[in-house]
C-alpha cells in the first residue's frame, strides 16, 4: 500500500524522520513506529482522495477527510489509546510540514484523540519488592548469576533504571561512585544516585563474574558471556513473581515504578522524581501522585471504622 504515496510525500517523510533522529534523538524504535504510523495514514489519503497525494494535496486535507481516517482505524480494530498515539504522530508530521510550507493544517491539528482511560502503573509493595530481589538473587545454583540478577534488579529499584538502561552499562562504568551518569530516552542524560546496595550487589556479582572484561565490554553478562538481554532479566523475574504469588504486573519496570512510588511516599518531590526518573515532562511524573492517592484510599477503606458508610 506505501507504494501509491507520492514521492513528494515520502521525501517529506523521510525529511522529518531525519529530523526526529537528529534534533530530538528519536530512537530507532520510536522513528520505525513513526514510519509506520505515518505511511499507514499517508496511504489512506492517497486511496481515499483517489489518487497520490503531492505535498499541495497533503496540505489541503480537510476535517473529513480526518474524521474518515480515524473512522476506518476504529472499524478496523484499533484501539483507543492506539489511534491516540497514531493521531499524535500524524500531528507532529503536520506541524513540521506546516513549519517548511506555510500550510494551515488547522483540520489536522484540530482532530480532537478518542478519550481512554489511562492506566496507572503498577508498582510492588516495599517488602515485595525486596522479596523479588532476594528471591532472585538464589534462584539459580551458579553463584554467579544469581548475583546477577539481583544486582540488575537493585538498580532498578534502588536507582530507578529502565530495564535498557541497567543492561546498557559497561565495565567502564565500575567501580561505581556515588552517582552515575545514565544516557535515557532520547539521548538525554541524567545523574542518578547509586545507593549502598546498589553498590555492593554490583561488586558482588562482578567478582563472581567468569569472564575476562574489557572497558568496553557489557557489564552485565549473559551464560555464554555476551551481553544480557531484557527478555531473560523478564523471565527470572516472571519466575520469581510465580514463587512469590505476585501478579503479573510485578515485572522489571514494575520496580521501576516502585522506586518512583516509594520515594514520593517518603516525601519526596515530584520534581527531583522527575529528574531522577529521566522524564521530559513533569506530567509523565504526576502518574504517581494519582498511584499514591489510591493506596492512600485503600488503607483508608480497610482501616477507618466509618469508611463503608462513604
């Protein structure tokens, strides 16, 4: 179907893509996402407006045109929060072909994103979170990588780490210091605290470690010695949440937002979380006053004597 978009058109979208990469930092995966979003759409315009579209036709959509859009991704099984996201794309496309062209593309932009109700993340009480990274850390009978997967899992908790982020370091990185500098979404960088277990799991697992390293090489090892993947940090965890009778939602981001969670509980602020977290907005970060909250209720409804009488 990407086949009957104009070449004006792809050229445009190549463009910004370049763009994305360039000034913002866009990963691969967000700029592939981008693509797709934006071919999908661009090849709808083409069949619906009845032949390919030049960068005039693409300028001169009309609100109708993007409510039959948004008509056939619903008919087709696309979700709410999906076509939000694929809506959000096409307007960022937009404003940048605006911006270069001088267009108004007031039909675009005004297309209002279907509402869905936004999920809350799921973050592990303070014990269970603890009890993840003690069970993980016995799980398996080589010493070695069982100290390793506590160590992955006690930056996550411990310093807030994104799965790609604690696997991302190197040996270059050792010994730890009272900080580290972490590279996030986007490119961005941040200094996050490294806590004193954080710090011990990590030399602990490192002398334990069977393998020569180099500077360069991955931190966090895999059994035949190349760098670990994400999916089998899921697994460990997925069998220890089993053993522990834990929901699904206790994955590894989940202690992620536990961190998060456990540190607004403690007083802190949603600022210096924001900071420490790597989000761009402060609005990303608000999620967890909204998290807090609801725990905050619950206790309230099963201690207050006069709470079911609300």
């Amino acid at each position: 179907m990407s086949l009957m978009i104009s070449d004006a058109a792809r050229d445009a979208l190549a463009d910004w893509l370049s763009g994305m990469k360039s000034l913002r930092g866009a990963s691969e995966a967000t700029l592939d996402a981008y693509r797709r979003d934006l071919t999908d759409f661009l090849s709808f315009m083409t069949e619906h407006l009845g032949g390919p579209q030049g960068l005039f036709g693409l300028g001169a959509i009309r609100t109708s045109d993007m409510r039959a859009w948004m008509a056939r991704e619903r008919s087709a099984g696309l979700g709410a929060r999906s076509l939000a996201r694929k809506l959000s794309a096409v307007k960022s496309f937009y404003r940048w072909l605006a911006s270069r062209e001088g267009y108004d593309v007031t039909p675009v932009l005004s297309a209002k994103a279907p509402k869905f109700q936004k999920s809350l993340p799921r973050p592990l009480a303070e014990d269970a979170a603890k009890a993840m990274i003690d069970t993980v850390g016995s799980w398996d009978e080589r010493p070695w990588v069982a100290a390793r997967d506590a160590a992955v899992l006690t930056l996550l908790y411990g310093c807030g780490l994104r799965i790609s982020e604690a696997l991302s370091l190197t040996v270059a990185d050792l010994p730890l210091g009272d900080t580290l500098r972490i590279t996030g979404k986007g490119g961005k960088e941040r200094i996050v605290p490294v806590i004193a277990p954080a710090h011990a799991a990590v030399e602990r697992y490192f002398e334990l470690l069977p393998y020569f390293s180099e500077p360069h090489q991955p931190l966090f090892r895999a059994i035949r010695g190349g760098g670990l993947s994400p999916r089998t940090v899921q697994k460990v965890v997925a069998q220890a949440r089993m053993a522990l009778g834990l929901p699904s939602s206790a994955t590894p981001h989940a202690m992620r937002h536990s961190f998060a969670t456990h540190l607004l509980s403690a007083g802190g602020d949603l600022r210096s979380i924001q900071d420490l977290l790597g989000h761009a907005s402060l609005s990303t970060t608000q999620v967890y006053t909204a998290v807090d909250t609801a725990r905050l209720m619950e206790v309230y409804d099963a201690a207050h004597p006069r709470a079911g009488k609300r």
